[in-house]
C-alpha cells in the first residue's frame, strides 16, 4: 500500500511529524514501513510556464520554438520536441539552472541553430512512471488546467512535493489497505482525530429504483448490491489533484468518473464500478454465477471462458461484468456515457479470489475483495462517490439507492480482565491505560471490575480472540516499553551434536575439494526411481502429485545430480563437479510414513584441472573421484575401514565401478556412468558416487593417536608380480600388509602391465614396499627375512610370483 503523506494530512493532523518519524512510529506499532520516497527528490527549478507562440523550427521537421512566459519580465525562446506542443497550453517548464531527476541539469542550448533557454517537460522527465501518465500524455508533454498560475512551483501544482510511505501489510491487516484505514491507524498512534471526508448528496426528485431493478441470485457470494444513478454527467478528465493522488499510488488517470471510482477505492478501501447504463442493454442488474462455457469480453479486450464457480453481473442476460474482478467491455464508460450505474458491493473473497486466479487477474479491486472489505462502508463508499460525481462530473444524482441486501453482520465482541494482559505482556498497567488504548483505536468499550468488554468496529475484521486485543495494547503501548526480563532457571546452551558436526565437515571438505553444493528435488519419475538405488526398498508414489515427472520419492540422489549437470552443461558450463547431502525414502510395510535414510552423492564432468601455460590439462576420471572420497574418509578418521570392490551395476561403466566397504558391508558406489547413459545426458565422461552419509557418520572412530617423528632410516622394496587377472590389486595390498607385519610401514601401488608379452590370463603390477623400526636401524637380513615371508604368503594366497 502506498501512502501518500500529503493526502494522509486530510484526514488526520501531522503537523510537527515528518514523513520519516511518521514511518518510524508505524513500523514500531507493527506495520512494517518498507521505504519512504520524497517524490520531488533532486528537483528543482520547474515553473508552469504558458506557450505565447509556436511555430515550426526552420531547420528541423520535428522541432518547435516556443515562446514560453514563465512569470519573469519576458517570454524566453524554448525548443521543443514533443508532438503535442501547442500555442496556449499551460505546461512544466525547466529554466536555466534547474535540475531534473538523475541530476540533469538544465543549462542554455543552440539546437540547430536556435537558442534554447529551458526545457519543456514531460510527466516521465519529471521522475513519473510511464505506466502510471495519463494515456493522452504518454507520448508527450504534460499539458495543466486553463487555472493554473503561470511562474509559479509546477511540481507542488503536480502534489510531487509530497512523501510516499510504502507499507507492507500482512494478510491479516486488510484495513489499512484504505487511507481511512491507515488514518485510523496513524490517529491511534499519535493520539489524535480521524476527520472523516465530505459526503453531501443533493438527490433529484426522480429515483433510482425507476431506472433499475436488482436481483441477486448467488446470495452467499454477493449478500449485499447497492446501486446508484447519476445522470447527465460529462466525461471529461478528472481535477488535476485527483489525478496526481492516483498516479501516486500507482493508479493511471483516464477520466473523471473512472478516476473517482479508483479514489474511492484507495480511500475507502471500497471498490466499485460504474457501468454506462445507456450500454447496459437492460434495466436490470442480475448477480449470478455463470453458467459453464459462457463467455464476455472484460475490459482488457480479452475474450473470457466462464465456469460455474464464477460470479458474473449480469443485464438478466449476458454478463456486463466478472464480479469483483473487472468490468466487462459493452458496458465500459466512454467519452459519450451520458447515464452511469454506480455499483458499490460486497463479494464474498472465495468466489472473488476464484475468478481472479483463473482468469489471471489480478486487480486492485479484486486483492481487497480477497482480503475482505468492511461491510459498513459499501454505501457510505457509493454515496461518496456519487457526491464527487455530482461535484467534478457535473451529474444529478437520482434520489435513493436500489439494493439487495441479505447481508448480517454483527461488530465483534470480546472480553477481557486486566489480569490476563498484564500476565502475557509481562506489564502492570491500569484498567485507564487499557481504556485509553481502545479509544485511541476507537473502539467501544465496556468495564466491569476487573474486565474490559470491547465492541470491534467492522473494519477490523482481524480481531475476534483475546490474543488479538492483547496485541492491540502491546503495540500501541510500545513494545519497547514492556519490560525486559531473562529467564529463570538452569538453560542447556544450544550446540551441534556430534553427528551434525561431522555432516558440516563432510561439506566443508566437499567445496574445499571444488565441488558445489546442489539441492535438488527429493521427487522424480516413476522411470527413475529405481536407477541407482543402494537399497531395493519400494518406492513411494505421491496421492496428488503435480507432475508424473515429480510423481515418486527418490531412492537415489544421482539422477538429480546427472539433471544439475545436463542442465549447467547445455550452458556452456561443461568442467563442473556437484555433491549433495539428502534424504532418499524407502516404503516401512505397514507404516504410513516412509524411513527417511541420510545419502552422500557427488557427480564430475570435464575437465579437473587446466594450466594453459605449462600446456597440462586432466580430465576428470575414476581416480580423481576416489582421490576426493579417500581424502573424505580420512578426514572423518574411517579411511582404514575402508575398501573398494569392482562391480557392476546397471546404468554404470562395467570396467569402472567399484562398490565401497565399510567393514565388509556394502555403503555405496564410485564409478563412471555409462556411456549409453552419458549420451542420453549430453554429458562427456561423467563419474560419480553415492554412499550412505548414515553408516559413515555413524561408524565407530578410534581415539587419535600420534607417533613420534621416526629417528631412524626406512627401507624401500619394489616388487613386481604376475598374478591372474581377475585378482585385485586391492586383494594383494591386503596378503602384503598382513605378512609384512610391524615392519612393514605402507604399501603403494605404482605400475600395472598387462601387454603383449605377457602369458594369457596373467597382468604385472607393482607395488612399493616401505619397511621401519621406530626403535633402531634395520639390516638387510631383517628386511630380507620379512620381505621372504611376503613373498611366500603372495604365491600360497593368491599364486602371484615376482616377474622375472
């Protein structure tokens, strides 16, 4: 809601409070200020000046000079480029030494060969939305009304010497989306009156009721229609001050019983429509829903299908208007509406709502509606906007109202004791206190000993509970003013538990390794389910899913992550590597909730690292990431219950997979993707890994421990072995550290062959053996002796022997 503080100023007094102190005082009374604007900002010297003469420039077609009197001694030559300029108007102009928004500055000009001494102004120049200028002056200078005093300020003649304060109101708090509403407001908090505006109505002789007939038959979405008759109005633009209290809040000027029908509103909060009645096709107005299939075309000039669930007004046979929403295009005001039905109503907000969602529209008028608008201004709103009809359209009003009325609503009623709000408030404030609060607010108040019975007035349809008038008092006295007090009792300071703890470890060492963290969606396809999954547990199928391809809970977090790398990768972002920590879901037979288990997934594409200058460039490949999951695992202390596996699994590479062990149990997977799958992706070769986060966060770490630096020499052995095939490296790393014993320090693997000069069915790999003794320097018979006996363990265990 945007507030203008000059037109606030009409209904309550502000003098000795700035815009600024103003906003403060509200947002510490609970509705958040979000900015305050100063509309005439860096403006200064614009005067209304009056076109003496134009003629055609002599050397440019689409300029003008003018002779322009500004209220000084002479008339000064301006050139002007805007279409509409003509001889006799009444427009903004910028002298010498002016300053325009963005800090232009005015200074003297020769445009091809005239002098120009200013600048003639549009409304956009003068810091105006281009949507919110009237349309006649869109695409050109703003002209003002024959009154205007030449030389005098031509922004405060356009309000644009004013503050406006944005308010972000909360659903609840649909009072204030009115100025009346936020007069109420400001008078409470400042402690002052509400003037509320001028409504005298000098009815004719001839009534309404002998021009229309209503009849409402969807009576639970429409409890109460007024209509008024205004005749003989002539449809001309509205008072300048009109039209800038619109475009200040962010309303364009058309004309001026539009433009009324739009200050009702923003004033009251109360939205009406007027309809030309002589287009209207009928004397009556029928309030119903709409059948299914029927189409009218609303003002926008869109043709619109109609349901059942929408209100429509009708002339008793076709709609003239969607209910609350927007008035339809036969009936819409013109420059020749000579006769205008004046509709002022309250809608219910669920049928409001329903149209405006369907159909798109979202409107000024239907937002209220949806919110709720009070009951009791619908025909005091009506009789306002009939009196400005009468006064700036030059209409008679027909004597009367015509209307349907169903409508029973009764102020709210609440009680009380001041007990109970000193309790909860923490305060120790008198029955006076609390009874001057209600008043401020204006509301009517009854007490009885130690109990304050409230009347709430309709227009704040947000308070029904004694929770709501203790808020009441608590804003309005100050929340700063309630006392401060720290709890009692022993506390249990907040921190992470041990679990938690690691979880940011494993995140921390993630995006130090150069992945970024991705959060993808928990649902996927029915088709995808299944792919990648660790456990073979039943899928879960939402009962409303949006989409089937948002239709089952995941069992793996993988494709979603292949997703985020397709999705970068046709981006042009091809080197990207992602992680995500989240929960999959597996069905609990007999349970209506799933079992939630914690996963780890992480997925790698392109190239890893790139140095142009030295000319080295790696792409990524299995070995990059295991590198980064056994740095994982060594720091989270587990890396020695670590194993790795080759295995096949579908949707994976079959040579480049392993499974990883923790303890001998199976945890998860690290490979590349298949390339069918790479293909299908759009992806180069892509490597990932998904692991139960659960099983390692939660595996048993023993206690740390340090060794000394070693004192003595260590001893290194290579060996080169011919073992079968099908043998793992992994398998032979274990036989040597086992038969190595004490000694035997570490154990690397440094070169695989598997060429043309080896027998059939065999490979040569090579390891590198590191012998110590923290205690003294070792012989070369220790070494030998124990070297010997990995030897033997290696052709009885696995029948490698060393390569000759």
């Amino acid at each position: 809601m945007f507030v203008s503080y000059k037109w606030l100023q009409d209904y309550v007094d502000l003098s000795g409070i700035t815009p600024e102190e103003l906003a403060e005082k509200i947002t510490k009374s609970g509705i958040e200020v979000e900015g305050v604007e100063t509309l005439n900002e860096g403006i200064k010297g614009v005067v209304i000046g009056y076109v003496v003469q134009r003629e055609q420039h002599p050397n440019a077609d689409k300029l003008n000079k003018c002779l322009v009197d500004v209220g000084e001694e002479a008339p000064i030559q301006i050139i002007c480029g805007a279409p509409n300029v003509a001889q006799g108007q009444k427009v903004a102009v910028a002298k010498v030494g002016a300053v325009l928004p963005g800090n232009f500055k005015i200074k003297r000009a020769k445009l091809r060969g005239e002098e120009s001494n200013g600048m003639i102004c549009s409304l956009q120049e003068l810091g105006m939305e281009g949507k919110i200028v009237p349309k006649e002056y869109a695409e050109g200078i703003f002209v003002f009304p024959g009154d205007a005093e030449v030389g005098t300020d031509a922004i405060g003649a356009l309000n644009r010497d004013d503050s406006i304060l944005e308010l972000g109101l909360t659903p609840n708090r649909s009072d204030c989306l009115s100025m009346l509403g936020v007069a109420y407001e400001v008078a409470a908090i400042l402690g002052r009156e509400v003037k509320l505006p001028e409504v005298r109505l000098e009815s004719s002789s001839e009534m309404a009721s002998d021009y229309i007939d209503i009849k409402v038959e969807a009576k639970e979405d429409n409890p109460l229609y007024v209509a008024k008759v205004i005749r003989n109005v002539k449809i001309a633009p509205s008072p300048l001050w009109m039209q800038t209290r619109l475009m200040a809040a962010g309303i364009r000027p058309h004309n001026n019983v539009v433009d009324i029908t739009n200050y009702i509103l923003l004033e009251y909060g109360q939205p009406l429509h007027a309809f030309d009645y002589d287009r209207l096709g009928s004397k009556e107005i029928v309030v119903r829903r709409a059948t299914e299939g029927e189409t009218m075309v609303t003002l926008d000039d869109v043709k619109r299908t109609l349901s059942a669930d929408h209100l429509v007004i009708s002339n008793g046979k076709e709609p003239v208007a969607l209910a609350g929403v927007m008035g339809g295009a036969n009936s819409e005001v013109s420059s020749e509406t000579t006769t205008v039905l004046l509709e002022s109503a309250y809608f219910s907000g669920a049928a409001v709502r329903k149209a405006s969602k369907d159909h798109g529209l979202r409107s000024e008028a239907s937002a209220r509606f949806e919110k709720g608008v009070d009951p009791n201004r619908v025909r005091v709103s009506g009789d306002r906007a009939a009196y400005l009809m009468a006064k700036y359209a030059d209409g008679e009003v027909l004597g009367g109202s015509v209307e349907a009325d169903t409508l029973t609503v009764e102020p709210a009623v609440v009680s009380i004791t001041l007990e109970k709000i000193n309790r909860v408030l923490g305060t120790e404030l008198s029955m006076n206190v609390i009874e001057d609060i209600f008043s401020r607010l204006q509301f009517d108040t009854n007490t009885e000993e130690d109990t304050i019975t409230v009347t709430v007035p309709t227009r704040r349809g947000d308070i029904r509970i004694e929770e709501d008038l203790i808020e009441e008092v608590a804003r309005l006295y100050g929340y700063d003013n309630i006392p401060k007090t720290l709890p009692e009792g022993s506390s249990t300071p907040g921190h992470l538990t041990g679990y938690q703890q690691k979880r940011r470890v494993v995140r921390h060492f993630l995006e130090g390794a150069g992945l970024y963290q991705a959060v993808t969606y928990s649902l996927t396809s029915e088709e995808r389910v299944a792919q990648y999954a660790l456990e073979n547990g039943e899928a879960i199928r939402l009962a409303m899913p949006m989409s089937e391809d948002r239709s089952m809970l995941r069992l793996s977090i993988v494709p979603q992550l292949l997703e985020v790398l397709k999705y970068n990768s046709a981006r042009q972002n091809e080197n990207f590597g992602v992680y995500e920590t989240g929960a999959v879901f597996l069905a609990n037979k007999g349970v209506e909730l799933p079992e939630e288990r914690e996963h780890l997934a992480a997925a790698i594409t392109g190239v890893w690292h790139s140095h142009s200058w030295q000319g080295e460039k790696k792409p990524v490949d299995f070995y990059v990431l295991k590198g980064i999951l056994e740095g994982l695992f060594n720091k989270l202390g587990v890396s020695s219950q670590i194993n790795y596996v080759q295995a096949k699994m579908d949707g994976m590479h079959p040579g480049r997979t392993a499974e990883i062990l923790l303890n001998g149990a199976k945890i998860g997977f690290v490979g590349q993707v298949h390339p069918t799958v790479q293909k299908n992706f759009d992806l180069k070769d892509t490597f990932v890994f998904e692991l139960s986060l659960k099983a390692v966060l939660e595996a048993s770490v023993e206690p740390l421990h340090y060794n000394a630096i070693p004192r003595f020499p260590s001893i290194t052995r290579d060996i080169a072995l011919v073992a079968e095939k099908e043998t793992a490296s992994g398998q032979l790393k274990e036989i040597i550290a086992e038969a190595g014993g004490k000694l035997l320090k570490d154990v690397q693997v440094f070169d695989l062959y598997e060429g043309d000069r080896m027998e059939a069915g065999k490979k040569s790999i090579a390891f590198s053996l590191k012998y110590e003794d923290p205690e003294k320097t070792l012989t070369d018979e220790e070494v030998t002796k124990v070297h010997e006996k990995v030897l033997e363990a290696l052709k009885e265990k696995a029948r490698a022997v060393l390569r000759g």
